[in-house]
C-alpha cells in the first residue's frame, strides 16, 4: 500500500511537471532565421495550435535538397537537444540533416493518451483523444509542413512519458504514418497498462513492419516499472519482420531525464551511417545494394555505395582473413568504379593475401594504368608492381 501511494504522488508530479514545461514552451520566441512559428485553426481538434519548425542549416543554400522530418511532441523547448545531438552525428555522417517540428500542447495528457484513465493512481477522466489527435496529424499538421517545406516521407514521432505512449500508439493505429517511433520512459502504468495490452496485441499480430523503435526507462519502480518491462518483453520476444527495436535502461535516471540521457542512442541507432558495417554485410554482395538503398530512403537523397566505404569492407575481410569474401566485395566495388585506382589496388592487395599473385599483379598494373601524374601514391604502386614481379620470378624458379 505504501508503495502504491509513493506512485500516484510520483505520477501526479509527472504529470504536473509536464503541465508545467509546456506552458513554458509555449511563451518562449525565437529570432532565428532558420526557425519559424506557425499557429493556425485546428478543424480536427476545434482549437488553435502552434508549431515551431527548425530548419537545418544547408535549408536556403540547397534550394533542392529534401530533407526527413522530426516531429517533437511537448514543444519547442526540445528542440536544442534534438538538434545537438543530430548535427554531431551529420559531422559524423552519420545522420542526414533534418527538419524538426516541435508542437506545442494545450491538453497534452488529453491528446497523447488513447483511453481515459479508470485506475485511481492516475488522474481518473483524463485522456481519451489520441485517435482525434493522430488524425490532427495526419489530415492538417503533416499536409502543412509538407506543402510549406521540402521534405520527404521519411518522419520520425518523438515524445516522452504520455508523449511516448503516443508515439507507440501512433505505430499501431497507423503503421505507415511514421517511419521511426521514439518513445523516452513512455508512461505505460496508464489506465492498467492499457498502452501494454494494445502493443502487445498489435506485435503479436504483425508479421511485416517497416519500423524503428526505441524506448528508455530511468529509475522508475512500481508499476510503471513492471508494465515497462512487460512491454518491453513482448517487443523483444515476438520477431517482426522489418522492425528494429532499440532499448535502453539508465539506473539512477530520473524520468524526467530520460529524454537527455537517451536522444543520442535514439538517433544514433535510427539514421544509417554512410560507412557500411561490418554487421550488416551478409555474404551476398547485394546486401551492399540493400544497405545503401535503405540510407537512401532514409537521408533523403540518392546515395550509391562510395567507394572509400566498400573497400573498407573489404580491407576487414582480409584482416579476419575471409578473402575469398574480400575479393567479392573489391570486385563489386569495381564494377562501380571500373575508373577508380584505388579499387583496382585494393582488389590487388586481396588477391595478394589470398596468395594469388599473378591476379595481384594484373589488378596493379590496371591501377597504374588508370593513375596519373596527379594521384598521390604512384610510387607505392611502383614499387608493388616491382615487388610482385619479383614474387613471380622466384616461383618460376
């Protein structure tokens, strides 16, 4: 019993915080050129609302780059993290540049929850317009920042706490509206776990589905941390084709950091670096096509396997010692670039290792064929072609 009191007065605190940050958010105004306000009439949900729309920085210098786009529940107040932690991993690449829409709330636990809170824990009568909310989305925010800025169909649903409730629930009742689902401690103890229930039927149900999910949860105990791992559970045990499910426990975490603590894991594990790894090379060479096919679709452009990353694949196959797996990979690298050096004195270095020197031979002599005066190693390439002969002639021996 005391335990059940100590979780309504935390729950009651969350929930009174949050209020409390989005009034906040709602106050705050930006001057940057690259962010801008839009506040317009919901025929949906019959009120106003207001948007904060963050542009990236390459916005008016690329006038036809199109980018992904984050929506941020609870406000523009998210937006600093968000963007940090994103605009490292671009310097990284490994993340595209991103629009973020950040909406700010005026009924959040009406808007974010699917059903009306009946357990005495929480505030009982609250919630219930999460489907009118979702159809917000769908039907008058996304055609907005669709029609009035580059964009493309990749979108990311970003909340915490009843925000990530929402965020889960959005991938049950519409699979295809977003591409990714963040969820940051998702406050599932609601209404006796109804949000467990419905993603526990939904998983079990689902055979294919083109998703990302992440969660996190802090420090939290009682029931929100038994319903939590419940959840979590039932994401993990049930194999859904095309969903990726990422999950992070932080001890010592409060809820109301978990969002800190866990966006650089959210995005880092959602966007697709530009280097290949290792991981996702199978041994069909093709898996190069699919992995660069998905990025595409992620980042928004049209991005062919660069030649520098493949042959880095391949120079980890010969150093696990696979070059059989190493040569197929040099070979497919150079039928994108027949005109690269580079590939051609890879390739050469994988039939060396595998102790087929003739081959090595005849790859580097392309390379030197390809090079000219310009390309900084000639030398090095020389001096392999000279090593090589040599090989040879003590062989014939």
């Amino acid at each position: 019993m005391r335990l059940l009191t100590s979780f309504c007065l935390v729950s009651f605190f969350i929930v009174c915080s949050h209020i409390a940050f989005a009034q906040s958010d709602v106050k705050q105004q930006s001057t940057d050129s690259l962010q801008h306000t839009h506040t317009f009439k919901s025929v949906v949900l019959n009120e106003e609302r207001t948007v904060v729309v963050q542009l990236p920085k390459s916005y008016q210098a690329e006038p036809n780059k199109i980018y992904p786009v984050i929506y941020r529940l609870d406000g523009a107040g998210n937006i600093p993290l968000a963007s940090a932690v994103i605009e490292r991993l671009q310097n990284d690449n490994r993340a595209p540049e991103v629009i973020i829409v950040a909406i700010e709330n005026t009924n959040r636990l009406r808007d974010f929850y699917p059903t009306v809170n009946k357990e005495p824990q929480g505030p009982v009568g609250e919630g219930g317009g999460g489907a009118q909310f979702l159809a917000f989305f769908e039907q008058e925010l996304i055609p907005l920042i669709d029609k009035n800025y580059r964009t493309h169909d990749f979108k990311v649903i970003a909340g915490a706490s009843a925000g990530g409730v929402f965020a889960l629930y959005a991938m049950q009742a519409k699979p295809d509206l977003f591409q990714a689902h963040i969820a940051y401690s998702p406050a599932v103890w609601w209404n006796y776990g109804a949000s467990v229930n419905s993603s526990k039927e939904f998983i079990e149900k689902t055979k294919n589905l083109n998703a990302y999910v992440y969660m996190n949860i802090g420090e939290e105990a009682g029931i929100m941390r038994e319903r939590y791992d419940e959840l979590q559970q039932a994401m993990e045990s049930h194999h859904v084709r095309g969903l990726r499910f990422f999950n992070d426990v932080f001890a010592g975490i409060s809820h109301n950091l978990t969002s800190a603590a866990g966006a650089f894991n959210a995005y880092y594990n959602l966007f697709l670096p530009k280097q290949m790894p290792m991981s996702a090379l199978t041994d069909d060479v093709t898996s190069i096509d699919t992995y660069y096919k998905t990025l595409s679709q992620q980042w928004g452009e049209q991005i062919s396997p660069p030649d520098r990353a493949v042959r880095l694949l391949g120079y980890n196959l010969t150093d696990s010692k696979q070059f059989t797996r190493a040569i197929e990979v040099f070979k497919y690298n150079i039928k994108n670039y027949p005109q690269s050096v580079d590939a051609h004195s890879a390739l050469s270095y994988g039939y060396e290792m595998q102790g087929d020197t003739r081959q090595a031979l005849i790859q580097i002599e392309a390379a030197l064929g390809i090079a000219d005066d310009s390309y900084p190693y000639v030398d090095y390439l020389n001096e392999t072609k000279t090593r090589l002969q040599t090989i040879l002639k003590e062989q014939a021996r």
